[in-house]
C-alpha cells in the first residue's frame, strides 16, 4: 500500500492566528522527502483550511497533488489550472467539522459523469469517496471514476468499541466488488496508528490517505518521525 499524507490541517493550525507558520510548503518539503505517494489537498468552498495560493504552491514544489473537492464548477474550475494528479470527489457540508460520510453517487450519475469529463480529459485521475455500499461502488463505476476511495471513518469508530469485524467486511466486499469492475480502491478517514494494521486485510488496496492522526503524532515527535511511523504500518 501507498500513503497519501493529508496535509489541510497544517493549514488549519496557521489559519487559527492568521499569518504564515506553520508553513504549509515547508511541511510539504518534509513530507516529500519520505517514501510517499502523494500530498492530499482539500480545497473547500468556505477556504477553512487549505487556500487556492496553497495549492499552486505545493504544486510548484514537484509533488503529486490529490485534490479533493466538492462537485462544484467553481472548484471545478481550479482543479483544471492546477492540473494535480488525482482529484476526489467528497461531500461538502458547510456546518460539518470534517466530511462526514461518502458521496451519494447513485443520485446524480448524470451530473457526475459530465463534471468529470474535462478533468478526464485533461489526463487528471478521478477517485469517488463513498461509504462502503454496494450500489454506491456501482454507481461509481458507471459515472466512470478511476478509484474509489471508501471511508473509514464508521470502521475507525467501531475500532474504539472493540466492535470492527462488521466494518471490516463491508470495506472488504466492496473493495472486491469494485476491483471486479475494474475499479482501483483507496481508503482513508478516521485511521490512525492502532487501527491502520487492518486496512491490510483489504486485498490489493492501493492507497491510504491519512491526515488527522499524523499531524497530531507530529506535535509529539515531529512530521518526518511521524510519517516514517505511519510508513513502516503499513508496509
């Protein structure tokens, strides 16, 4: 498995005081530096965490940028000048914490199917964030999507109870119904140093992307010890 390193939450921290550290190009330099594949950027429409300069910024450092997004032209739009390796798709809530929940893809495969044509176009990889559902994995294939990404976020919490395998097995059954469709399958939200061991269960899934947890080790041991750590879990 691969790791992608979520990094809005560096911007999160330097947006509290306003100004400039922590500096989100110097954390990415750090990151880079380790065996990752790429650098997660979540530009939402109210600009919490991660701004449009961000971006550009990361981008001109050489990385791989997976951009996850609403689906929305504005953003659309963005994503198309950047040209970043991978866009995903997620639902986006102004009034929620983080996102919550995957992306209802069965309701708006029309929709979907145009608003990732031009990112397609553009040779930039397209990855679906959904729950664990059946229909939803369905859906995602005839939109077209490249990935899917399946959230964890209900398995990370049902780790806290002791109370995973239910989880586990839906993440499993749909990873295998995608990669039956062609579908390649990353995961990520909610995972973290206890729990990352199990996402290898999930046969020939390509990519974590994981955030929250690392930057939080950070604080205790720094960013480049922090994700050698998450790096040496999941190989």
């Amino acid at each position: 498995m691969k790791l992608g390193v979520n990094i809005d939450h560096i911007a999160t921290l330097r947006n509290a005081r306003g100004g400039f550290e922590p500096d989100i190009v110097q954390a990415s330099e750090i990151a880079l530096k380790n065996d990752i594949h790429a650098l997660t950027m979540h530009l939402r429409e109210d600009r919490r965490h991660i701004k449009d300069k961000d971006l550009f910024d990361v981008k001109a450092l050489g990385a791989k940028i997976n951009l996850e997004m609403a689906a929305v032209e504005e953003i659309q739009k963005i994503a198309l000048m950047l040209n970043p390796y991978s866009v995903c798709l997620v639902p986006e809530r102004r009034q929620e914490v983080t996102t919550e929940g995957g992306l209802d893809i069965k309701s708006q495969i029309d929709y979907l199917k145009e608003f990732i044509k031009p990112i397609k176009d553009k040779g930039i990889l397209v990855s679906l964030f959904i729950d664990s559902d059946i229909e939803q994995v369905e859906a995602s294939s005839i939109v077209g999507a490249d990935y899917i990404e399946l959230h964890t976020g209900s398995f990370s919490q049902s780790f806290l109870n002791k109370n995973y395998d239910k989880e586990l097995k839906k993440l499993k059954h749909s990873a295998l119904h995608a990669q039956n469709l062609g579908l390649k399958v990353n995961a990520g939200h909610g995972l973290n140093y206890q729990n990352v061991y199990l996402m290898k269960e999930i046969p020939n899934l390509q990519e974590l992307n994981i955030g929250h947890s690392i930057i939080s080790k950070a604080i205790f041991v720094g960013l480049d010890g922090a994700i050698k750590e998450m790096l040496e879990l999941i190989k």
